[in-house]
C-alpha cells in the first residue's frame, strides 16, 4: 500500500544517514560529512525521471530549511511553496547577468559636522515581474544556495564606483559602507577582492568601510584577525555591524583592528522611554569612546531619539528620520541639498 512504500522510503533514508554518521578515512585522517537528503516515490510523486528529480528536489531544499543534515520525503502539499521556490532560486541565479540588481544608498549623519558624511549601500532587486524585491525576500535565499558571494562581490564592486563617481562629480571625501556576508568572509579571498574594487574603480581605500557582525567575527577568531589587518593595511575601515545583538564579547573588541560600532536599530524604537534601552545604548556610545571608536545609531526615527544620542555623544546617525535609502541619482541631490 501507500503508506507502507512511505515508510520504506523513510527506512531508506534512516539507512542512509545512519551511514554518514562513520567517518570516512583518507590519507590517515578522519573526516565526518553531513548530507540533506530529499525522497519521493514512483509514480506516487512523479511518472518521469524528470518530475522525480523535481520533487525531490523539493524535499532536499525543505530538509536544509529544516537545519540539513536530515531526510524529508515529498509531500504533494510542498508542490507550490517549492515550486515559488525554485522559480525565485532560478530568477535570482540569472539577476546579476541581466543586471537586475540595484543599490539604494542610506545616508548616516556626523553629528558634529553637521552633514552627510557617509552612506550605506543595500542591494534591491528589480524583479521583470514582482517589482522592486526588499533584501529580507532574497538574501536568505541568496545564503541557502550559495548565491550571496556573487551578488556581494556585485554590491562591493557597484558601491566602489559609484561612490568613485560622487566624488568625481565634487561629493569628495563621502564614504561608503558595504555589508560583508559570513560567506564573503569565510569562502572568498576578501582581501583579493577588495583590493581589486578598489583598483577598478579608484576609490581610495579610506573611503570604504566594510560591515561585518558580531557572529562572523567571533568564527576562527585568529583567522579574523588575520584578514582585518590585511585589510586594515590597506587603509580598509572596518565596522562591527548590528553590536549587541551577539557575542558582545568585550574580549575581541581589544583584539580586532575595527573602527566603528554600530548600535543595532533594535534597541532605538523605545530608547526614551525603556530604560533598559537606554542603559544599553548609553553604554556602548560610552565604550566607543573609551575606545577611541566611532560609534553609529541605525533605525533613528524620531526628534526624540536623535536629541538622546546627541546628548549621550553618539557620533554618526542613520536612519528613516534624515532620509530612507535611496538611489544613486537622487542620493547625490540630497547630499548637496544639506551640505
């Protein structure tokens, strides 16, 4: 019956991942793998090679949803949600080459100059149908299959030359943020491939600040250190992005060569009214400066709020309350609307 084929298809797959639990030995080392694994049966989920592969397919991807390193079987219910999937897997392999993407930059505030001095570069996709796609749509799915390097080495690059362009057209001396993911700095040559955007485009290296949070910071941690000084030696700065939402480790902040700490825009909607809020962000303004760090408020919104962190001397501001990100074109009439 049915279910008895489900069960052995199950059995099967125990089997399989009962089997990967070995190590495997080569050369006199031991190395252990893990594996997703997706099931379906014929012709219950498929009366081809080719719908087969589809659907199971389908039950790999909704087995590494599910932490990988374990087996689902098809469930015919799945078939929409993977197949939306599967087309926004293939849309978002073919952006970058059909030049899809888009940054939108969102300009961060010197408090004690009094004007724009810096921006941050977020990646858009402009989808043929959907419109205009919100980082938080694809990102993680641009993390799942690998995808993220490609588009991050798109986004350094773009960020590079357009601000290299600002500067040509008298923004001289404005500064760019990009945000560097866990896969950009563990699988790529970071250091190569931003010594190269800065080749291309001629953007001088103290132009360019690169994000990087707390979690990727505290993997391999003497390998970390190793890229932020190589990168630090070329004049890269180097900001601890989203601070206080993970380690907050005090010990690494001694140890890596960064600049800037920026106060997650988490702790800013009730910033003058919680008090615990405001310990916290009063505190980390305070430890920047104990530090010789600069530190930036993301997600400022309010009067209320940036009169706070100008009195607790938080020294850059970002957020929907100067202005929400914008494009390259119009991002430059606004710089020199407040300059």
């Amino acid at each position: 019956c049915a279910a008895g084929r489900v069960e052995h298809a199950r059995a099967l797959g125990e089997r399989v991942m009962q089997a990967f639990t070995q190590p495997f030995r080569l050369d006199g080392r031991e190395f252990f793998l893990t594996l997703s694994i997706g099931v379906c049966r014929f012709p219950h989920d498929g009366a081809d090679i080719s719908a087969l592969l589809v659907n199971a397919e389908n039950a790999m991807f909704l087995a590494k949803r599910n932490g990988r390193n374990n087996y689902q079987v098809y469930l015919h219910d799945l078939n929409s949600a993977s197949a939306e999937r599967l087309e926004m897997e293939t849309a978002l392999r073919h952006a970058v080459t059909r030049n899809e993407l888009v940054l939108h930059y969102q300009p961060s505030v010197d408090i004690a100059a009094g004007r724009i001095t810096a921006v941050e570069a977020l990646v858009r996709w402009a989808h043929p149908v959907r419109g205009m796609v919100a980082p938080d749509k694809f990102i993680p799915l641009a993390d799942e299959t690998g995808l993220i390097g490609e588009i991050g080495h798109w986004v350094l690059l773009e960020a590079c030359a357009q601000t290299r362009r600002w500067h040509d057209a008298g923004l001289g001396g404005l500064k760019v943020s990009v945000n560097v993911s866990a896969v950009q700095f563990r699988q790529c040559d970071l250091t190569q491939i931003v010594a190269e955007a800065l080749a291309r485009t001629g953007l001088p290296p103290w132009c360019l600040d690169l994000e990087i949070t707390e979690t990727v910071l505290m993997q391999d941690a003497d390998a970390t250190i190793a890229t932020l000084l190589a990168l630090k030696a070329m004049g890269v700065c180097i900001s601890v992005d989203d601070f206080g939402t993970g380690y907050s480790s005090l010990a690494y902040l001694k140890r890596f060569p960064i600049d800037t700490l920026k106060i997650d825009k988490s702790f800013m909607g009730d910033v003058v009214c919680d008090g615990h809020n405001a310990a916290i962000v009063r505190t980390v303004i305070a430890l920047a400066k104990n530090l010789d760090l600069e530190s930036i408020a993301e997600g400022v919104e309010t009067e209320a709020q940036v009169d706070f962190l100008r009195a607790e001397g938080c020294d850059r501001l970002q957020g929907y309350y100067f202005s929400k990100p914008l494009p390259a074109q119009k991002l430059a009439e606004f710089v020199r609307a407040g300059a």
